[in-house]
C-alpha cells in the first residue's frame, strides 16, 4: 500500500471465451471507503478468469481458461504492472480455478472441461516449471447436460498442511490429496467426500478454526457444512439453501469472513449475495442484498468491504460489512469493467 491506496486486480473474459475483456487489469482501492477507481489493462492475455498470488513473493498467476488450458505467472510491480514470467499448459481444458500451496513451492490448477487436477512445481522466484502431476477424475452425476463426465472447478490447499480438497462439480465430490513434495504427485487420501447427487458442487470455503467448511452447490442452490472428524474425513453436518429470494438460483463464489462470524454466498440468477451467520448450530440467514446485477461470478473480501465482480453486468461492486450483523450495504457507484470474473485484493 502506498499513499495512493491498494492496487487490485481484475481477471476477465476475453474474445477467446465470448467476454468482452482485454486481460488482466488494475483498480486503485481506497481502504477508508473502499471506493475503487480503474487504471489500465496491465497484462493482455487470453480469458485470465481467476487470479492468485505467491504467498511471500511478488508474483501474480491465472489461469487462461481456453480449451487447450494455460497458467500464465507475472512479477508484480510497486504500482501493480505485470512483467511476464511464464506460460505453462495444464494438459487439461478449461482451467477455472487455481492456488499455490503452503510454503510456496507447487501451484495447482483445476481443469473443468478436463475434470483434472494440475501440479507445478515452482522455483525460488515463484517461476513455474513443467508440470509434475495431471490427475485425472473420473464419473459423472445424474444430470446429463452438466454431469457428463468430471468438472473440477477448485482447489482449496490446506493452510495448515493439511490435504488438498479438490471440489468436482461433475462427479458431486470433494476428493483429497496430500503432496509429495519430492515428486510434486499429488498421492490421494480415501474416503472422497460424496456430496449430495445433482449438487454439483462448485466452490469450498474453509472456517478459520480449521475444523470446518462449507461447500456450495451450483446446480440445487445450497450450501452444505461440514466437520473435520479425527481422522480427517468430513462429517456433513447441515444443509440449507443458498439464496432466500425465489426463482433460478446459481451459486457461485463462496467465502468465511476472516473472524469467522459470517460466511457470504453469491448468488448468480437472483443477483445477490447472501450473508449466513456461523455463531450458531448451523448457518443462519440473517441477510441478502442486491448486486446489481443478475450474474455475480466472484467476490473477495478486503478489511472492511467485500468486492463483486458481476460478469454480465460488466462491472464490480463494493460493498461495507456491518462488523457486528456481517450485513452488506453498497457503496458508492459501480466500477464499468468488461466481463469481471475474479477480483485478486
């Protein structure tokens, strides 16, 4: 930060992928009012839909969601300009999500279309290397139009070096991985957690206390927690539905508020998201607030606000949080951004 604000990050579709996006682009974020102001496309690469960055060094990734699958990696500059670094293919199509694990030393990248898990190793600038590991899944669920065949569309590592959960909405599963480190092969961990058939589970938020997580569900608009049990299996504990606004609902980004008090649920189709408090039993709905728009794909919290990048609607939203109720108000005007998928704080 500088006297200036935050740089943010905004990862998009381009022509490659129907969206009207020119690349990865810039926005100075105002911390006291969480206002943003649009820079420059800082990185003109192909449909950059989601965005991460190395824990410890400069060094920004996405993934280029195109049917022969990319990572592509950029140091990071003081003002937020991108040198280019590398461009790796995953060997799998579609990439829609990626993260580097703990310690800094592998990336990983989900494939949708290949229904996939992708392992990099990285060297001691964050540069990726060939990959070390495509683990391919296999199935299908019970909905023939999204469930045809596998469709990995997260990875979440562990923060504690614990498995990675890999969330596959095609084959309504949560599979688990630990790392060999020396290899970079991911080595499964039985059991893979079976979400409900037709759930078509889609994004899996984490709980600080690192017991629990929640999982929701983009094809029935739910969301599912869980508890770790000893073992470190997952224990369903509840399930609700996602939205509280009637007709076509379409989860998409899920996430725990760093205190863990509050989860936030986007809500694609009703155009909302959705704000569940986590202090009791089982997530309480206690508010819903109108994006804007009716596609809300992803959102990140930062301090005091949350960030809404609305894909159709082509802009990104903020919004403060109500430290005591987690409920959303918006602020000020929307930020005009061509075809936002991801927004990296």
């Amino acid at each position: 930060m500088n006297g200036r604000g935050e740089v943010v990050h905004i990862g998009c579709y381009t022509a490659e992928s129907g969206g009207r996006g020119t690349g990865i682009m810039t926005a100075r974020r105002d911390p006291a009012s969480g206002a943003l102001t649009l820079l420059d496309t800082v990185a003109p690469t192909a449909s950059p839909s989601f965005l991460a960055r190395h824990p410890s060094l400069p060094v920004l990734y996405a993934v280029n969601e195109l049917p022969d699958g990319a990572v592509s990696a950029w140091r990071v500059g003081p003002a937020g300009e991108l040198t280019a670094l590398a461009t790796r293919a995953t060997g799998g199509g579609e990439p829609c999500h990626l993260a580097v694990l703990p310690g800094g030393g592998h990336l990983v990248a989900a494939n949708y279309g290949g229904g996939s898990v992708t392992v990099f190793p990285l060297d001691s600038s964050g540069v990726p290397g060939e990959r070390s590991d495509l683990v391919v899944h296999e199935g299908h669920g019970p909905d023939p139009e999204r469930q045809d065949r596998a469709h990995t569309h997260m990875v979440s590592p562990d923060p504690t070096d614990g498995p990675l959960f890999a969330v596959d909405l095609g084959t309504d599963s949560v599979y688990r991985y630990d790392l060999d480190g020396a290899t970079g092969r991911l080595v499964p961990r039985a059991p893979r957690v079976h979400a409900a058939a037709g759930s078509g589970p889609r994004h899996l938020a984490r709980h600080p206390d690192g017991r629990r997580c929640y999982l929701v569900g983009e094809l029935d608009g739910t969301v599912t927690a869980y508890e770790s049990t000893a073992d470190g299996s997952l224990h369903r504990r509840s399930r609700v539905e996602a939205s509280g606004r009637p007709g076509h609902v379409q989860p998409s980004e899920i996430a725990v508020r760093p205190d863990g008090a509050f989860l936030y649920v986007a809500n694609r189709g009703v155009g909302t998201i959705a704000v569940f408090d986590l202090r009791g039993d089982r997530p309480e709905l206690v508010g819903e607030v109108d994006t804007g728009g009716e596609w809300p794909r992803h959102f990140a919290l930062l301090g005091e606000h949350l960030y809404v990048a609305d894909e159709r609607a082509h802009m990104v939203r903020a919004f403060s949080m109500d430290g005591s109720t987690g409920v959303l108000e918006p602020v000020g005007e929307p930020l005009s951004v061509p075809s936002p998928t991801c927004v990296l704080p």
